[in-house]
C-alpha cells in the first residue's frame, strides 16, 4: 500500500489515545492549519500532522479542534485564510512554505505560529534568529539554507557529468523568488555550469515553458522546491519526461510520480516534529524561547524506471549512494 495512502487510513482508524498530560480538564483547544497546496495536494502531509498530534496525546474532536485552510496554490487567498484562522482565537497556528508562515504573522502578533516548511526564515525576515526567534513564531526549516542547491546541482552532475548547460524552473510570483534564484546561479556557477532561466508565473505557462526547450536544448533541469511545483507535481513530471531530459527535482514527492531524481527531506517527518512544536505551546512554551529546527536527514531518490523510460543510465555509484531507488 502506498505510504500515503496508509497515513490516511490510520487518520480515519485511530483509537483514541490517552489526553495529554498537561492539558486543561475538559478545555478543547483550536488549531489554524495554513497551507499553500490545494487539500489534495497536502492532505497526505496533513494527516500525518494530525497523526503526530495523536502520538502526544492531543485527538482531533476531543481535546482538539483542527482548522485546516488550503490556497490551492493561490497566494492571494492567503492573507484572507489566515485572518479568518487569526478570528477563530485559535491557541496556535500551523503554517506551511513562507508565503503561509508570512500571511499568518501578518494576521497576529500574538497567536502564536509553527512553521514547518520555511526556506531560510532568518533571511526572509520571518524570525530574528535560530536560536532565539523572538516574537511569536517558531518550528522548523525545509532546508539547512542555500547549499542545498548545491547539494543538488553537483548530484545532477555527478550523474550526468557531461551536463554544461542548465535550465532553470522557477516561479516568478513566489515571494522567495529572487533570493533563490540568486543562490541557485551562484552554486551553479560554483560548479562550473552555464544557466538558462525559464520564469512561469502559473500552471498555464508549463507547457510553453518546457516547448522551449526543444529550441534552446539545455544539457538537463533543474526544479527547486516550490508550493506551485509539488501541487503540480503529475503534471511537471510529465513534460519534463517527454523533454527526454534528465531532471533534478526539489522534493521527494516529485520523484515519486515519475520525475528523474530529487535530493530533498521527508515533508511528513517535519508534519510530525511541528506536532510537537504545538503540543509544548499548548503545554505553556513561548515561540520565542523555543529554537527553529532544522532537517538533519536528506534524502537521494532516483527513479530507475524514469531512467529507463529515458534511455539514461545512472552511474552504479550513485545508485549504490541512493537513500531509495524506484523501479
């Protein structure tokens, strides 16, 4: 059975566990949940959110109340869905990718916020720091910072070593989308590579965008990670596939529905560690006082059987230092 599909059986099964230990008698406590996907996209990673809150005690319609908001990919609904969590007086505030984690700051100062998918929160202005966040937000981090791309960009070429030329895929609307990009051509030229940058702004520019590559005909692509990209990930997977060229993707979850490869940590283990985040809140914590974590576990996927499909072979080196291969 599919992982996924597992999550969501054991959400709609579970038996109820004992009520957590510090909690008011009898008091029912309300969580925001804010993210930017549709509810198809992350209602896997959801579930996987409620589950965590289950291991510590906390059951949804019984010492807890879980609001769930999806922009579908839409980062104008965002500021709306976050006032309206920000109206409900929940007791703490679940945000997803920065866009969320910004729409739910902007809405209070005082609710207090787990993000759990931010990128470089420091830099975005999200947190003073690390260490000691200050004002009301807390959690968690998608990435140890810029070198990912790194990380990500050499994996690429270590698979492909002929590659010189890269294509680029980046979301011109995401607020995050000029810093990335900066720290993308920096590690690219770090490694000696050429860039092609191709801007979307919506789902309706892919199939132009990736037309394109027939005439300028870049050696491979690459696809940060972005809230538009996984929502759309089925999709993307397929032109990139039918470009017949080798592909490095932001998240696992693009590897899954056939991208090529993706070196990226596991989006339900930072749903399940922001549960603990809120179970302290909820306990008495400050988000000031507790440290912004980040993933210490990347993971290499590559899809053997996209490969294949490709007429691409993957050096035996690599596979061997894959974290999963699929078949």
């Amino acid at each position: 059975m599919d992982r996924r599909a597992f999550i969501s059986t054991m959400v709609g099964g579970l038996v109820a566990a004992p009520l957590a230990a510090e909690a008011q008698p009898g008091k029912v406590y309300r969580i925001g949940y804010l993210t930017v996907p549709s509810r198809e996209t992350a209602q896997g990673v959801a579930n996987t959110f409620q589950l965590g809150l289950r291991d510590l005690g906390w059951i949804a319609g019984q010492n807890v109340v879980v609001d769930y908001r999806f922009a579908d990919s839409n980062l104008d609904r965002l500021p709306d869905l976050a006032a309206e969590l920000a109206r409900l007086r929940t007791d703490v505030i679940v945000a997803g990718a920065n866009a969320a984690v910004m729409a739910a700051k902007n809405a209070t100062l005082t609710i207090p916020i787990v993000m759990f998918l931010a990128f470089d929160p420091v830099g975005s202005g999200l947190v003073a720091s690390l260490a000691r966040p200050g004002g009301n937000i807390t959690g968690l981090t998608l990435t140890t910072g810029p070198e990912i791309y790194g990380k990500q960009l050499q994996l690429l070429k270590n698979a492909f070593p002929r590659v010189s030329r890269v294509a680029i895929l980046v979301n011109r609307d995401s607020p995050s989308y000029a810093r990335a990009l900066r720290e993308i051509e920096s590690a690219i030229r770090a490694l000696g590579l050429q860039r092609q940058v191709i801007e979307v702004r919506d789902p309706g520019e892919f199939e132009n965008a990736f037309a394109g590559l027939t005439t300028t005909r870049p050696d491979a692509i690459f696809v940060p990670l972005d809230s538009m990209f996984y929502q759309h990930r089925v999709r993307l997977a397929h032109l990139a596939a039918k470009s017949r060229l080798p592909a490095m993707w932001g998240l696992r979850e693009h590897a899954e529905v056939g991208g090529l490869m993706a070196y990226a940590t596991d989006l339900n283990d930072l749903a399940r560690r922001a549960a603990t985040f809120v179970d302290k809140i909820l306990k008495g914590a400050k988000p000031a006082d507790l440290p912004i974590e980040q993933p210490t576990k990347f993971e290499l996927i590559i899809n053997l059987k996209t490969a294949k499909a490709l007429g691409l072979s993957i050096p035996q080196s690599l596979l061997q230092r894959a974290d999963e291969i699929i078949q």
